[in-house]
C-alpha cells in the first residue's frame, strides 16, 4: 500500500481535474472488478462481488482530488495572479514550487521583498492579492503562451520517507484513501461492494452528491485524512488527533454526524483485531459522508481516516504505521456487515 500511496501523491488532480489520478486507478483495477462507470462529474465507480450478497447496499468511497491553486490573472511583466481551488493556509505556500496546467509549467510563489515592506507588513502574513508565481517569463504574451486563465495547478511533488517510518508528501488527503480501496479491489472481499474514487471534495464534497445519487447505498464507509495538531505549543484538548496513535474513528466532524451504531461496531471490530485506533478530540474538518448520508432517503455512514499532519499543504506528514491497517480494518468490517 505504501508503495501505491506514494506513486499517487506524484500525480497532479486539483479538484476538477483529477484525470491523472483517475487514469493511474483505473487501470489498477480495471482486472479485478465486475463494472465500471464514470459519470459527467468525473468520478470513477466500480464494483466488485464478494463471497456473499449482503441485505444492504455498501458503498466505499474516497476522494481522488487535492487542494490546489488557479489562475485569475497574468500581468504585463509575465507574473500570474492565482486564487486556492479548496481550503489553503496562506503561511505554508510562499516559496513553494507549483506546477500548472496539463503541461506542468514550473513556477514559484513569490511574495513583496523584506527590504520592501512598509511598516507593520512583516508581522502580518501576506493577503493573497499580494502574492504571485514566477514562470520565468519577462512579459504577458510569453506567458500567455504557457499558461491561461482558468488553469489549475498543484503544489510541489516530491515524496520523502524519514525518521521513524513517516511519510511527507502532498495530497495525502486523500491518496491514503485511495491507495486503501485499491488493495481492497486487488483482495477477496467478504461481500459484494461498490467503490467510488469521488471527485471535488475540498471544494465542497460535491462528486459525493452524485455518487450518492447514483449507487443509492444503505452503508458508506468513507476513508479518508483527517487532520492532526499533535505539534508543539499546541494543548492536549487542541490536537484532535496523534500521529502515531493508530486509525482514526470519528464520531462526528464538521459535517457529519457518524451513524452510532456504525461507529460502534467500526470501533469493537478494530479491538477485536487489535487495530490500534483513535477518535478526534475537536469537532474538526469534514468527508464525503455530509452529502451521502444526506441523499435519497438517508444512509448509514462512518468514516475511517489517517492522521495527519500539516494537511493540505505540500508538506502533509503522515505515519505508515497509521494507515496500514487501514484495508484491514475495512475488510473485518465489511465481514461483520455481511453477517448482520
């Protein structure tokens, strides 16, 4: 799964433009599943038939897209103004490298030089209006060569294994999730399942809405990141969640609600195969759950996240140890679903 997770995190899909990431799936699991659909939004739903059929729908859904940026404006000396496509903390991206459009042009987001400032500015973080990315381009009609309005990009793509088995990289919210249903298709399942790589979830869990729509689950299992502040200065009650502390189970965010009896059985399936885990301590975030749970009728929803560190930017920090346990989990629970 490691393996699989890294590779994803390389590859670009801001929201919206998750064609990368959805042709690297695809093509991992086109072998072993029994259908496949894309619909218009872009999300990829497959299924695959397990030992039994159960009495209900169970659906497994992750999201393929990554926070990112846009393009608003190029200026007459070939600088290009840009907005943040999902929730992006303005401090973690200055000096970043960025890569755009289908080509990826290489740039760098820069910001006002120190010896500049007017008084008072180096205390505050700059707005975004004040921010640019350099192409290398001397004037708008060499940048407009390269890149245009309306192009997306994501931040820097390299992948780096350190210290005591931790993973840095980009977009790990939510390759992680990813990477745990494509072991899942490439296992034997316990039961017939629906999986769905969603599309547009930073930006309001909007490939959800129509997965939700579309497959009508009874049960959706949402695998996820979620985030985690166990840094320094940060108080006991304020980390939410802990690197290092096993899976996260949360039993409710900032959109959703986890159904309580899914989220009871979610947790005594992973003490009945000592899966280490854990719960968030803050009402925090939000997954694909808030829109499934909402669709037709109602469904049933839990979530199973890895924490995660420095999340939506480009140097998210993550703990193998954390999430590979992850299919495991989810196996032993479709098992315990599939007997109800």
């Amino acid at each position: 799964m490691l393996d699989t997770l890294k590779t994803l995190c390389i590859l670009s899909g801001a929201s919206g433009c998750e064609d990368e990431v959805r042709d690297y799936i695809l093509e991992r699991v086109m072998p072993h599943v029994d259908s496949v659909t894309t619909d218009a939004m872009g999300n990829l739903i497959v299924t695959k038939k397990g030992k039994v059929t159960p009495n209900r729908k169970i659906l497994l859904a992750a999201h393929m897209d990554e926070v990112g940026i846009i393009i608003t404006n190029i200026d007459e000396n070939g600088f290009l103004h840009f907005d943040f496509i999902g929730g992006v903390d303005r401090r973690v991206v200055i000096g970043k490298r960025v890569y755009i459009g289908k080509d990826g042009i290489r740039g760098v987001i820069g910001i006002k030089p120190v010896h500049l400032l007017e008084k008072g500015e180096e205390k505050t973080v700059p707005k975004l209006d004040d921010m640019y990315i350099d192409i290398g381009m001397q004037s708008k009609e060499e940048a407009e060569k390269l890149v245009s309005l309306g192009d997306e990009g994501v931040f820097e793509d390299s992948v780096l294994e350190f210290g005591d088995g931790f993973l840095k990289a980009k977009a790990i919210d939510d390759r992680v999730g990813c990477a745990a249903m494509i072991k899942l298709i490439e296992s034997d399942l316990p039961c017939d399942c629906t999986f769905a790589f969603t599309v547009q979830e930073e930006v309001g869990t909007r490939g959800a809405q129509i997965v939700s729509a579309r497959v009508q689950p009874d049960v959706a299992i949402v695998l996820e990141g979620t985030t985690a502040a166990d840094l320094p200065g940060v108080g006991e009650s304020k980390k939410i969640c802990k690197l290092g502390e096993g899976l996260v189970l949360p039993f409710m965010d900032g959109g959703t609600l986890y159904t309580p009896a899914l989220w009871k059985l979610a947790t005594e399936t992973a003490d009945k195969n000592n899966i280490k885990w854990q719960t968030k301590t803050r009402i925090a975030g939000g997954t694909d759950a808030r829109l499934i749970q909402r669709g037709g009728a109602g469904r049933q929803v839990v979530a199973i996240s890895a924490p995660i560190r420095n999340i939506h930017s480009p140097a998210s920090v993550a703990k193998v140890s954390d999430f590979a346990d992850m299919p495991k989990l989810v196996l032993a629970l479709l098992c315990a679903l599939a007997a109800e």
